[in-house]
C-alpha cells in the first residue's frame, strides 16, 4: 500500500510539472494541460485514483494546498495595483458577488431544475474564479497592467468570499432544518468573517515584524512563512468551516504589502512552491472525477452550463461595472473571462454529500456540473484569452520587446533602430535631461528609477522579453539584471562587458545579466566609437549574402549586437555565444561610416537590405 501511494505521489508530481513544461514550449495556457493529463491519468486509464490511493488525507492535502495557493495568490495582491483599478476591483467585489449569486442561483433553479437549496449553494460556489486558474492564464496571456490586476483581484478575493458565501447557504438550509434559528446562521458568519479578519491580519503583522527585527534567521525565512499559513488556516477553520481561506489570504495581502527587504525572495519561494501544488491538486481533483459521474448530466445541464458561461458572466460584468472607469473593451474581456477551479471543485464536493443525504432535489448534480464548468471554462478562456486580449488591444502580440538601461547616445541610436524594426523599445534612465534626445526622437521612454517602488508600479511590461542593462555602472547593470532575471527569464537579461570579465574578483555570475557583445562593447568604447561617427545598422540577410560575408564587409573592428529571426525571435551576440545568422536575418550591427557603405552597396549587390531601408 505503501508503495502505492509513493508510485501515486510521483506520477502527480512528474505529470503536473511535465505538463506546465509542456505548456510552456507549446506557449499553451498550463492550465488546460493539467486538466487533461488529470483526466488521461483517472477517468482515461485508472492509472490515478486519488481517493482510493490516499485515502483519508486526500480531503486534508487538497485543503492545505488550497490554502498555501489562495496564501501566494495575496502576497501577489499590491495595494498600488489599485490606484488605476481600485473603482473596478470595487465593483467587481461589492456588486458582482451579489449579482453573479443572484443570476447563477436563478438560472440553477429555473433552466437547471434544482431545488431552491441546491440551486444557491450552487450559484454561490460559482462566484469564484480562484488563483489556481487566473493567474497561469495570466503568465500566459501577458495582458496590460491594468487589466491583469482587475482579473487578479477579483479571482484571489472572491475566492474565500464565494466559499463563505456557500457556507453560509449551506448552514441556513441544514441548521435551519434543524431548528436552528436564521440569527443563528448570522453569528455563525459573522463569527467565521472577525475569525478570519483577526487571524489574518495578526498573523501578517506578527510574521513581518518578527522579519524585519530580524527574530527569524534568513535561511528559515520561507518556512516559518509556511508553518504560520498552515497555523492561521487551522485555527480559523476551527471557528467555522472556509473561514480559513479568507484568513490565508487576508494575511498573504498583509506580508505581501509589508515592503519587507527580503520580499522578493519570500514570494519566489511560494510561487515555486504554489507552482507545485497548482498542479498537484489539479490533477489530483481531475483524476477523481468518475466518467460516470459527468455522463449523468443531461441537456438541462448543458442548458444551464451555457447560460451561466455565455449569459450570467456578461451581464454580472455589464451590470457590475456600470459608471466605473473601465474601457468597454476590459468589460468585454473580463465579461468573458471566468474560469472555475480548485476551491469550486473543494467546496462542492464537501456539501453535496449532506444535502444528498437530506433529501434535496438535485443534489447528486451539483458536483457534476461544477467539474464540467471547471472543464468547460478552463478549455474556453484558457484558450481563447490571448487572441481575444489581442483582439482587445489588452494584451501584446508577442512579448518581443526591450528595456534599454540607460539613456547614452548609443543605446538612443540602438533604440531608434530598433523601433524602426518594429520592436518595442522603452529607453529608461532617472536623468530627465539624458532622456530628451529619446523624447525627441518619438521614443518610448521611462523616467525614473528601474529598481524604484515607482518603477514597479509604473513600467508596463506585458509586451518586454528582454533587458539590456547599458549605464556607465557596471554594479548598477548587474543589480537591474538581477532584479529582472526572475521577471523575464536569466537567459533574457544582458548587461555591458564589465573589462576583465574573466577576473576572479569580478561579480558571480548569479549576480549579474549574461555579458553581451564581448569586449568591444565596453560603455566608455561604445560611447567613444560614437563620437567618432560610428552608427548602429541594420542588415537583412540573404542566400547570396551570408552571414560570414555581411562580417568580411564589416571588418574585425565593428561590433555586432543583435540578430532578429525570421519568426520574431530577439538572439543577442554574446561573448560566451558568438551570434550566428542565417537567410532572412536581420542583423544589427555598431560600425564605423566607411564599414557602413561597403556593406551597404556589398549587400545591395547581393540583394539584401541595406542599412538604411
């Protein structure tokens, strides 16, 4: 048996993490691939059986790790997000909740056939749209700030507000029909909501001030953090059932926005650790749907399942949101953007046992139909958010684009360039005056410090792949590719040669950005060469013109710095890993005027672009 359960917990282990690697490389939303490999290992080939396999701790660990995931949701909760979408977060809380119960629990009734019990309890568990869904899409999608906090907000928060919202219909109708008083139930929520409150807000408070007077050694930092979820979890569920996912994520917003100096690295550890259990409890939840249990459904539910995704969403939005400052096109988007995850799926299959066993019309349906709308909004909006946010104008293209560091006469005229290439280039630097050939130049631009609170909530980077750390501060370059490194990717974060890159005494490579160029891209040889009338150039590559004879043409002195690929993709020339170009390339390059004109006409007679088209 004992086996077993090992085999178990490393077949959901290795199949949730190949699955978001999977989702990555095929630049799908990870989300729709755990619900499928959870699917393909349970109901598929019975290969998984969680309940079974588990036993009695398959409840418990699919509670812990929905409370560790709502936790991480709210440390990922900043208060300065609210500044653009503080009157939609507003809305979307106060008068979506109420109105999407409203809406959901009629259309239950009246086009599902529930009873009225089992059709609120059901209307109230479809209020949520969790973190365990919205925030993968999210990382995928890459929409505008903006939007992406609207969506963040209202899936972490309405969360435990839908799950207490379920508890409390829950309670009405079974304590009620034990003779239990209506202000019963009322004490009952209000104690559940003080519990939740208090817990969560002194165990932020206390957690971040044993932090920053330094009572914790850094080393046990993450799990202290960790222990302290599960003990505010615990005691809040103890006062009254869900309370305690409120409490997690009251007290995640807390340390979250505390403004600790080792935040950073507290958020790394529990988003790895939420990655993990996103995908662990997803399959586990998945694996233990019964196909038997989905083909009880019958055309009523189908009708209920569209009208919740295709009428209730929407019109909760429209009505929701009516006088707040959104654009029509965010409504429309968030109108349609709902997914359905762990806390549903948790929460209905912790009730529907007890309003079956009283007798309540429709009860055996309620937890089928809350797995196919988590299965029928995750393959829905998991699919169709990116190219509908495109369509939108709320979500890049493609992620292509790169923050220059420094505002110097050569990454001006790198920038120029590399606008004219279509790429977005934001030109950032905290002097107003280095900034105004930039300005000039129609370019976009960021004043301020990259490292700065104001930098964080300010600079969009929904459409930023890469970094180029170029200042004169060779520190400060390998400081920004740090901070960014986490963000876009190690690989995507590049700095200026620092001189003797190969001293014992320079930085640790984990410490700073991958080194460009090589040695002829040292910032005070860049900046002389340009005075001296070198020029970035930009030249398209051919069968005729190889890429061997563009750098015979260019001589040994000039620098190249960047290829973009025929499909869009950025690769820089790096002293580690010389840059190689093939047909259809464009290469851009730093070299002297003359250099400049021999490769122009030589490419031009080849039949590539020559520099200045």
């Amino acid at each position: 048996m004992d086996h077993h359960v090992l085999q178990a917990l490393v077949i959901v282990t290795a199949g949730g993490i190949a699955a978001q690697w999977l989702a990555w490389r095929l630049r799908m939303p990870a989300i729709v691939l755990l619900t499928a490999t959870g699917l393909v290992l349970g109901p598929g080939f019975g290969v998984l059986e969680p309940s079974a396999d588990f036993g009695a701790l398959y409840r418990p660990a699919i509670e812990l790790g929905v409370a560790i995931i709502l936790f991480e949701g709210g440390m990922n909760l900043r208060w300065h997000e609210l500044s653009s979408a503080a009157s939609g977060v507003r809305r979307l809380v106060l008068l979506g909740v109420p109105i999407s119960w409203c809406l959901g629990s009629a259309a239950a009734y009246f086009v599902g056939g529930l009873s009225a019990p089992v059709a609120l309890t059901l209307g109230a568990i479809m209020v949520v749209t969790g973190p365990t869904v919205i925030l993968p899409l999210l990382r995928h999608a890459r929409l505008r700030q903006r939007t992406a906090s609207l969506l963040k907000w209202e899936g972490i928060v309405n969360d435990p507000i839908g799950a207490l919202l379920a508890v409390l219909v829950y309670d009405y109708f079974v304590f009620t029909g034990e003779g239990a008083a209506g202000a019963e139930v009322a004490g009952r929520l209000i104690a559940s909501v003080s519990a939740a409150l208090a817990l969560g807000l002194g165990g932020g408070f206390a957690l971040a001030a044993s932090f920053r007077r330094g009572w914790v050694p850094e080393y046990l930092k993450g799990p202290v953090m960790l222990m302290l979820v599960l003990v505010v979890f615990a005691l809040a569920n103890a006062v009254q059932g869900s309370s305690g996912l409120l409490a997690v994520t009251i007290c995640g917003m807390v340390l979250g926005n505390s403004r600790l100096p080792s935040i950073d690295e507290l958020r790394r550890f529990k988003e790895y650790i939420a990655i993990l259990l996103v995908a662990s409890v997803f399959i586990l939840l998945t694996a233990d749907l019964e196909a038997a249990t989905l083909r009880t459904l019958d055309w009523r539910a189908v009708a209920l399942l569209s009208v919740v995704i295709f009428v209730v969403r929407p019109v909760s939005i429209v009505l929701a949101t009516l006088g707040a400052r959104m654009e029509w096109r965010e409504r429309a988007l968030i109108g349609w953007i709902a997914p359905r995850g762990i806390v549903a799926a948790a929460v209905a299959g912790a009730f529907a046992p007890a309003l079956v066993e009283r007798g309540y019309a429709g009860a055996d349906q309620l937890v089928p139909l809350i797995f196919a709308l988590i299965i029928a909004t995750v393959v829905l909006h998991g699919f169709s958010i990116g190219w509908l946010a495109r369509m939108l104008g709320l979500a890049a293209a493609r992620a292509n684009g790169i923050i220059l560091l420094g505002a110097s006469p050569w990454s001006i005229d790198l920038a120029r360039l590399l606008s004219a290439l279509e790429l977005p280039v934001r030109v950032v630097d905290a002097s107003w005056h280095r900034l105004r050939p930039a300005r000039l130049a129609g370019l976009s631009v960021y004043y301020g410090q990259i490292l700065s609170e104001g930098a964080e909530q300010a600079l969009d980077t929904s459409d930023i792949g890469w970094l180029l750390a170029a200042t004169d501060n060779d520190a400060f370059n390998a400081l920004a590719c740090t901070r960014f490194a986490n963000e876009l990717g190690r690989n995507r974060v590049y700095q200026l040669p620092m001189g003797a890159e190969d001293d014992p005494k320079g930085y640790l490579p984990s410490l700073r950005g991958t080194i460009a160029f090589g040695e002829g891209g040292v910032y005070e040889e860049l900046l002389r060469r340009h005075f001296q009338g070198w020029r970035c150039q930009k030249t398209r590559l051919t069968e005729d013109f190889s890429f061997a004879d563009y750098r015979e043409t260019l001589g040994p002195d000039a620098v190249i710095l960047l290829a973009l690929r025929r499909d869009g993709r950025i690769v820089f020339n790096t002293a580690s890993t010389p840059l190689q170009a093939e047909a259809e390339d464009i290469v851009v390059s730093f070299a002297p005027e003359r250099a400049r004109r021999r490769s122009g006409q030589k490419s031009a007679d080849a039949g590539a672009i020559p520099a200045d088209e």
